[in-house]
C-alpha cells in the first residue's frame, strides 16, 4: 500500500474517496466484532478518533478499556440513534465534555464522555481541523479551508469571532501564556496572544508544519515534513521569546515526520516517520532506528497513554476496511491489537 505523501495528511479521507474509486464497489464483509462493552467502564481508557471515509458520513469514535482489554467499535451511534458525521478529525477532553471536531460536515459536536449522548453541535465552520481551549469558556478551532481560526464561546456553543490567519491551520498548543498555531501550507508557527484574539508573532520553520507538542521544560516542538525547498525537520521553540533553539533534520520517507507527541512526563517524543520514532527531549540528532518499525502497515495515528506509558499505533490498513489499533509496552514489546472503525487517526486518553 502507497504511503499518504505529506500534502495529502490534511485530508486523508479524500485519498480515502479517490482510492475507493478503484477498489470494488460497496465493501461490505464485517471483519470479528470487538467485544462491546461501556464507555463508563472504569475510570481510564482510550477514545480513539476515526476520520471514517470521505463524504460517506461514517465518521466515528471508538473505546478501549486497557483493564479488561475490551473495545467498543462506534460510541456515538448508539448513544444517539444517529451517526456522527463526516470526517471525524479530532477529539478533545474539556471541563466535563468531549468536543469531537467533524471537518467535512463543518461542525464540533458536544457529548458527555461517559454516555457519549450529544448536548449541542457547533456550527458555521468551513473545514474545522482541531480543537485548543484557551480558556475555561473559550476555545480556538484550526480551520482547513477560509484563511481564519475560529474564536468559539464555550458557555453559548456559538463561533463569537476569528482571527485571520492565511493557509490550512492545523494543531495548536498552549505555552508560555500563548497559542502557538501550525500552518500546514506556510513556512511559520503562529503565535497567538489569547487575550487579545491576535497573533502576536510568527516562527520561521520549513513548510508542512502540521503538529506539535510542548514538552517538560515548556519548549514546543513543531514536525515539518519540508517541500518547497524546506527540509523534513522538528523545530524546538522557546514559547517565551519566540525563537528557534534547535533544529534537528528527518530523513526524508515518503511520510515525513507528523503525528508528534509526548510521553505523560514530557520528556521523551514519539512521532511517526513511515515508522514510530522515539527521541529525548535533549537529543541533538534524530535516531537512526525505528522505535516500533511499520512492517509494511499503513500507520496513521499515534498516541502515549500518560499514566503507564503504552503507545498507541492505528493502521488505516487500505482506508477501506475497518482500521487496527496496536498497543505496546513502554520497551516496544507488543500487548495486543483490536480493530476500530474507518482510517483511525488520533488518540484521547482519560
């Protein structure tokens, strides 16, 4: 299976439709079901976001419980007799409530985290992305498509303002007081002043600047996967002044590096690069073996459980058929795998 060139990550459920196109018509076979259980098992465990194919609607969050091993394959549906949407792009935990952001159905959908039941849907979006709260009753969602970054009212549901910002806006992160905002499209990080709902400043970095992540000591790192003359790199950010203190070069894969992530101490990186990387947050270069290698599988999604440490790796397989989820040990040593739904892409721990 042809890996998704970095261009295409914004939207994989587009190469979704494009490769169905070719693929036989209406899949139906239903691989072993996953044993069902509730989301308000327990007090840990993992929401897991799946994109679903593009414009079929099919979008969906599925549930692991790491105690007894069980999955749920579609939370949402049954909870509301309805699906979510589609494109599910990303989950986010927040004072109670799981805002899940749909992109091609332009909206974020409020639900309660154990019952998974919907309180309110956001709307008025153009492509949303990812979700950042900023504040208990404020939050910014990353925009594909407009040129902006929404300003969303968390006690009303209701988009109250935006903030120009050219290009396909993607992660975000908090730090140092501010909003450091990826632009996939543009060679900068932006840096927004939350109270003001302005951006402040920007950071040179390559082009293909999708995710971030800020680490123990309050740096933010920023994967770039290059183009346009910029090199495949992770930037190391000081959010206090604005500037670049380190630059570590990628080799090049057809991937790039994107997924970036931290452990719950903040001191150790995962990223994906065609493979699973690992990297200390003092390393100087990047390593020179895969931490958890692809072994010829599709790998879309990454996440590090924080309490415990187990790394979550999805495979999107075909995009097609139902995706895989891969858990393993802190030493790379794997526990299980269970399947979830279509093209999973991210992970959310509670």
């Amino acid at each position: 299976m042809t890996k998704v060139h970095p261009s295409f990550k914004f939207h994989g459920a587009l190469l979704a439709a494009l490769l169905l196109m070719v693929l036989p018509a209406c899949r139906k076979d239903k691989p072993d079901q996953p044993v069902e259980t509730s989301a308000t098992a327990g007090n840990h465990g993992v929401y897991i976001t799946n994109e679903g194919n593009f414009q079929w609607g099919n979008g969906s969050v599925s549930w692991f419980d790491p105690a007894s091993g069980s999955s749920v394959e579609d939370l949402y549906g049954p909870a509301n007799g309805t699906g979510l949407g589609d494109v599910c792009q990303s989950m986010v935990l927040h004072h109670g409530k799981g805002y899940i952001v749909v992109n091609n159905s332009a909206k974020v959908v409020v639900v309660a985290p154990t019952s998974f039941v919907a309180s309110s849907t956001i709307t008025g979006f153009s492509s949303p992305r990812y979700f950042l709260p900023v504040g208990s009753t404020k939050a910014y969602v990353s925009e594909m498509a407009g040129n902006k970054l929404r300003v969303v009212d968390l006690a009303t549901n209701t988009i109250t303002g935006e903030i120009p910002c050219a290009g396909v806006t993607q992660e975000m992160a908090l730090a140092g007081g501010r909003a450091f905002i990826t632009n996939e499209s543009k060679p900068y990080v932006y840096v927004v002043d939350t109270a003001m709902d302005a951006i402040a400043d920007s950071v040179a970095v390559s082009r293909g600047g999708g995710t971030l992540a800020a680490d123990a000591n309050g740096k933010v790192w920023v994967a770039c996967t290059g183009g346009s003359g910029t090199p495949a790199a992770l930037y190391r950010i000081d959010p206090q002044t604005a500037d670049v203190e380190a630059v570590i070069p990628v080799p090049g894969t057809p991937a790039g590096p994107w997924r970036l992530r931290t452990n719950g101490t903040g001191d150790t990186l995962y990223l994906l690069n065609g493979s699973v990387y690992r990297m200390a947050i003092t390393g100087v270069s990047f390593p020179g073996s895969a931490f958890i290698p692809a072994d010829g599988r599709n790998l879309y999604g990454l996440g590090v459980d924080p309490s415990g440490g187990n790394v979550y790796v999805a495979d999107a397989i075909d995009y097609a058929q139902r995706g895989r989820v891969y858990r393993y040990a802190q030493d790379g040593a794997v526990i299980m795998d269970f399947l979830v739904g279509r093209i999973p892409n991210g992970f959310v721990f509670r």
